[in-house]
C-alpha cells in the first residue's frame, strides 16, 4: 500500500513538472509565462518576444510544449 501512494505521489510531481508553458499577458502588464493551470507566472516579461523564447528554453528542457495567448487571451498557437 505505502508503494502505491509513493508511486502515485511520484507520478503526480511529474505530472506537474510537464505542463505545458503558458505565454500570456501579465494582469500588471507586460508578458508572462507560467505552468498550465498555475496560479503564479514563472518570469515575467516586457515584450512576448522575450517571454517565448524564455518559454521555449523552458518546455525543451522539460520535454514539453509552448502555448501562446493574444492579448485579447485568445489562443495563438502551439510551439
């Protein structure tokens, strides 16, 4: 039983490692880029420039994707 809950605690910390990077406006302005489904921006950024690139550094090095807003928070598209 103590196996099973490790095992799924394990899991769950990796499902949370590779979520997807959001890159969306920041509510203070500017750019931000954040986890899916978190509460908190990982950096914000002036330009959506400097937030994709960063984005970009940050899936490739979790094995993830990039998911890029419009300022009105429309979806763009997928890096």
């Amino acid at each position: 039983m103590a196996d099973e809950k490790s095992k799924a605690d394990k899991e769950e910390t990796e499902n949370k490692r590779k979520r997807r990077q959001v890159v969306s406006t920041h509510p203070d302005g500017g750019w931000q880029v954040k986890p899916e489904g978190a509460p908190v921006a990982t950096k914000r950024f002036r330009t959506k420039a400097e937030a994709d690139e960063y984005a970009k550094t940050l899936a490739s090095k979790q094995g993830t994707s990039v998911v890029r807003k419009k300022k009105d928070g429309k979806l763009q598209k997928k890096l």
